[in-house]
C-alpha cells in the first residue's frame, strides 16, 4: 500500500510541475524548447563547471550523510533535509544562469517555480511524515 501511495504523490507532484509550467509559459511567454529526457541543459561551459562541482560536491555529502543514517543512526531526516538543500543549490545554479547569460532569462522563473513545488513537496513528506520514514 506504501508504494501505492508514493506512487500517486509522485504523479500528483508532477502533474502540479507540468501545469504551473504551461500557466506560466502561456502568461509569460515563453517559448518552449526542445530538450532531451533527463538532460542537463548548460547555458554555457562556465554554468557546465560549476554544476560539476556542485554535483561533485553533493555526491561527496551525500555519501557521508547514508553513512551517517546508517551506521551511526542519524535520524533520516537529515538525509531529506539535505536533498531540499541540493534541490536547492541546483536550482539557483541554473536559474542564475538562465537569467544572467540565456537567450531567455524567464525561464529561470520556471526553474525556481519547480524548484519550490519539489522542495513544498519534499517538505509535506517530512512534516506529515507520508510514508513512515520517520518512525
């Protein structure tokens, strides 16, 4: 029933995604781009650089912190609230990017949009603790 159950917020999250991205294409118009699945589109190779090390970086914290939830018991929790900060870090990274050096700045108003569904969704499941992570 768990798995049900992250099954249907993950659709709801992306149906939420894909809708304020069509209300806010059409009311700012902005024209949408052809991109791969799962790509990271970099505006140029300094934006490519720093999102290495950021990911890099990321990587290395992130290891340490299952490290840390696993064999030192830390609460699960940090892992989560870590994942709000690297949906963060990663958003402001490109958002930055798309406004200061893309043909077309306003898509950082969507990039930052999404960013916030994602972390307001990540935010509910600890709150609400959805699926008994925290117990």
């Amino acid at each position: 029933m768990s798995w049900l159950k992250f099954i249907l917020f993950f659709v709801i999250v992306i149906a939420t995604i894909f809708v304020m991205k069509f209300s806010l294409r059409k009311l700012l118009k902005i024209e949408k781009r052809e991109k791969d699945f799962l790509s990271h589109e970099h505006v140029n190779d300094q934006h490519k650089k720093i999102d290495k090390r950021v990911r890099w970086g990321w990587l290395f914290v992130g290891i340490t912190i299952i490290y840390l939830v696993i064999f030192q018991e830390v609460p699960v929790m940090l892992y989560l609230l870590l994942y709000i900060a690297w949906m963060a870090t990663d958003a402001f990274v490109r958002a930055y990017f798309q406004w200061k050096h893309s043909e077309q700045p306003k898509e950082s108003v969507l990039t930052i949009s999404e960013m916030l569904i994602w972390v307001i969704a990540v935010t509910v499941v600890i709150y609400f603790d959805v699926f008994n992570f925290l117990a």
